[in-house]
C-alpha cells in the first residue's frame, strides 16, 4: 500500500512537471513565461510599444461629465508586448488594456475614462504603462477644462 502511494505520487509529481514546462504554443513568438514579462528580452529584440499619440485634450466639459479616449499602439519590436499593469494618477480615472500577449506589427488600444465629478478648472493627468517593451514604464497624459457645476443645475 506505501508503495503504490509512492508510486502514484511520483507518476503525478511527473505530469505536473512536464505539464508547467510545456509551451502554451508552437509559435516561437509567444512568451513563454510570466516571469519574462516584466523584463526587456535584450537589445533589439525586445517588444516596442508605439502609440499613435501620448496626450489627449478633452476640451471643456462640465464637472460630473464622464469622457473616454482611447490610445492606439501597435508593438513595433520584434518580440509579443505583454501589458502587466496600467495605472491612473487618481480614481477619477480608470483604464482598460489587453490582457493578452500582442504580437510583433499588431496592434491594441488602452481605453482611459474620466470622471469629472468633483474637479473644476484645469485637469492634467497621467496614466503609466508596465509592460515587458523598451522602455519598460511609459506614461500617458491628459488634459481637460472642467468648468465648476453651479448651484440648481
């Protein structure tokens, strides 16, 4: 009975272990391994997130207005870009981004909304990027004209 239970044990300590080292994929493109993501693959080769532009003006909006922009990319390295985190300056903006790897020439879009409840006049914020590209941090920016909500409206 000991010897069966070894036995079973080592068969599925076996299965586990081939199972956690097989790629999700065939393609040599993909990232292979969360631990990679965060990290520049070496000069040349490593993702390189390019976005359309990097700062947004919304104009001028009333306080309590809710806005959307989104930023569009496209990973020119030659490496898939994974996204580990994005995040706002404040919880008056929240923002979305692919949670999957984006291969090398393809594209994405970082939504950010922002809610002007409670802001008047000048607004500026940033939202930071983490991704496995070079550089590793990349912020965006930007900007409203919030004008203050009058009193019976």
């Amino acid at each position: 009975m000991k010897n069966t239970f070894y036995l079973i044990a080592a068969i599925l300590g076996l299965c586990i272990g081939s199972c956690n080292n097989q790629a999700t994929s065939n393609d040599s493109n993909l990232i292979e391994t969360s631990s990679t993501a965060n990290y520049p693959l070496g000069k040349g080769e490593e993702p390189i997130l390019t976005f359309e532009h990097e700062t947004w003006n919304f104009g001028t909006m009333s306080e309590g207005e809710v806005v959307e922009h989104d930023f569009s990319f496209t990973n020119t390295g030659k490496k898939p870009l994974l996204i580990s985190d994005v995040q706002a300056t404040c919880g008056c903006t929240i923002p979305e981004w692919p949670r999957e790897p984006i291969r090398a020439g393809q594209g994405g879009v970082i939504k950010i909304r922002f809610n002007s409840a409670g802001k008047h006049e000048s607004i500026n914020k940033d939202v930071t990027i983490f991704s496995n590209a070079n550089p590793i941090k990349k912020q965006l920016t930007f900007t409203a004209f919030v004008n203050k909500k009058t009193e019976g409206k």
